[in-house]
C-alpha cells in the first residue's frame, strides 16, 4: 500500500479518510499545512496574500525587528508549501516587483503618499530556503531596510514590493506569489532611532518684549542661558523646533539662582511665532508651562534644581500636538531684581518622550 500521512496528530475526519485511502490504494494529503489553505497541492504561496490584498502593513500586522546599532529594520513574510509528502528542503528564487506597488496605488489599495523604496535603501536575499518546521514546510522573505536612508522619504509611506519568481521544485501559485510591505517612514524612524533633545544650543535669538530691556539674557558658548537685572524690565530668548501630530514631548531646564524679589520666569511651548517688541504671554495661545513667581511662592530664595520640581506656576510639562509642524520654545523673565546673580538655565530639553 502506498500511503503517506501527516506525522503529527489527524483529526478524526482525516483518519477515516486514510483508512479508505487503504482499501484503495491511495495517497493520504491535507492540501495545506497551516495559515491559509491553498487549493492546490504541492504549490508555493505567501498565505499572507490571502485577505489582505497582497499589502502587509509593516508597523501594524507585519513581523518586523529594529537593530539600533545596525541601523537596520528586517522584515519577515512567511512562505509556504502546500501539501504532505516531500518534505526535503528546496530553494525559491524571488524578485524586486516595483510595478506592483503602482498598480495598487492606482486601484487606491495603497497610501497617496506611497513611494516605492529603491534597492540601494534596502538589501533582499533573492534566494530563500523552504525546509520542515513545525509540522510545516515554509521559508521566509526577508527584506532589510537601511534606516538611514528613511530621512529622505519623511513624511510618506515606503514600499516593498516582492515576487516567488521560481523554484527548484514545485510550482507556485500564481494567485498568492506577491506581497507589498508597507509602512509609514516617520513611525518607523520613531522606534528606530532613539528620542533625542531637540533644542540646539546655537540657535536662540533674543526677544525683545514691549517696555525696557532691563532685564538681559545671554546665551553662552555652551548652550546655557543666563537672565540677569531687574528694575522692572523683561527680556527672553526664543527658538523653534519640529514636531510630529500625535506625539507627547517633555520640556525641562536646570535652573540656578540666589533667589530673585518681585520676579517672573516663564517656559512657553506654542504654534505661534514670537513678534519682537510684543509680550508672549498676551495671546491665549501662548501655553505657559513651568514658572518661578515669587507671588506665588518658588524663586524668592536660593534655588538650583529641574525648574519641572521648583515650579510653582504653569501647566505642565508634558506637551501632545495634535498636528505636525513647529512649536516654539520661549523662556522669558522680568521683574524687580533676578537676584545678585542672575538666574541660569543649563542642560535645557525638549525631546519626545512617545
């Protein structure tokens, strides 16, 4: 008798059916192993293509692994062979399919914003190796993204799209032989590259607000930033970062001082511009964040320490923008007298924190 079954456990229907396969002298196959069941025995195909359209979203429902020190972002779409019998492994040979991702975009299966990656940003093994795993035969297509090479596409979705060209042995099915992995450049730039500070130390500019300059700011060569006077007047200093729609950020500061009378000093983090000779603080939009006031308690006597821990005015410093663009960092003074020695903000950060 010439029979072949699956070695691992045959549910009861599979059984029965082997044992008339036996009066009959006939072979015993599943047409399929797991995932999605193939129609044809013995042929190749990516179950993933099955409900999906052929389209994976990488960040989402792909199977993806982050290398921060390579840089690297290695995606996986599972391949398999359909049928019992033959379980010695054999290569498939697989190809770079950019036309396919046109025509998806035209039948508006993909993002707008879609670009297909170039092969010079990502590395793909052409040749892939099916062999018996888990009661399965299956390799893998394996692509390799360049996160580097991303910043040029921020803002867009990127693409991948692959092709089961041919096999040693087999045949592939020609309704499941393509995929395209997808996926948004900027989330995937945020889980691969580490959140970093965003304020550059070279890049504050002073703001004059309306009244007198008594109050001064100066920016030192290492990035602090040192208010000083008083006699009523106010001054600060300002710069603008980017930030993505969605995102949470932190700001904070070191501050030092001996402890000022009769004075403000603010943190702002808002979408509007600063106008010179014009004080921040009149437009509802301008959220103030963290604050010494000595009317309300924080800043009259020595202090140095993160201003989120001394402060005693503000919202908070955790900051979520709902769309993406720039936000402008504004730290401005005034008052009486900032003390004998001024108050100094060093190791100043502003950084996504999700």
């Amino acid at each position: 008798m010439n029979i072949q079954c699956n070695k691992i456990s045959i549910p009861l229907r599979i059984l029965t059916a082997c044992v008339v396969a036996m009066l009959f002298n006939i072979q015993c196959k599943q047409d399929f192993l797991r995932g999605v069941k193939t129609a044809v025995n013995g042929k190749i195909y990516i179950p993933d293509v099955a409900g999906r359209r052929g389209l994976i979203a990488g960040l989402v429902d792909g199977q993806m692994t982050i290398d921060t020190t390579t840089k690297t972002a290695d995606f996986s779409v599972d391949v398999f062979r359909g049928g019992f019998g033959d379980t010695s492994a054999f290569t498939v040979s697989a190809v770079v399919n950019k036309e396919l991702i046109g025509a998806l975009m035209a039948r508006d299966a993909l993002p707008g914003n879609t670009v297909a990656l170039e092969e010079g940003d990502f590395t793909f093994a052409s040749t892939l190796t099916m062999q018996y795993e888990d009661g399965v035969m299956q390799g893998h297509l394996r692509p390799r993204v360049n996160v580097d090479a991303l910043s040029a596409y921020s803002g867009k979705t990127a693409a991948i799209a692959l092709e089961l060209k041919s096999a040693a042995k087999f045949a592939i099915n020609d309704s499941m032989r393509r995929v395209v992995i997808y996926f948004n450049v900027d989330s995937l730039l945020d889980e691969a590259v580490p959140p970093k500070n965003l304020i550059d130390p070279s890049a504050w500019q002073i703001l004059h607000i309306a009244g007198n300059d008594n109050v001064r700011f100066t920016v030192n060569p290492d990035g602090s930033v040192l208010a000083t006077g008083g006699n009523n007047g106010h001054q600060g200093v300002f710069q603008a970062v980017d930030v993505q729609a969605g995102k949470q950020y932190i700001i904070d500061l070191h501050v030092k001082g001996s402890g000022a009378t009769d004075t403000w000093y603010e943190v702002y983090v808002a979408g509007k511009v600063p106008v010179q000779g014009v004080d921040y603080a009149n437009d509802p939009d301008y959220i103030k964040r963290l604050s010494l006031n000595t009317w309300s308690g924080c800043g009259k006597v020595a202090f140095d320490g993160l201003l989120s821990r001394i402060s005693c005015s503000g919202s908070g410093n955790l900051i979520k923008s709902d769309t993406s663009g720039t936000l402008y960092i504004v730290i401005k003074s005034g008052g009486a007298s900032l003390g004998t020695e001024g108050i100094l903000a060093s190791d100043i950060d502003f950084r996504r924190v999700q």
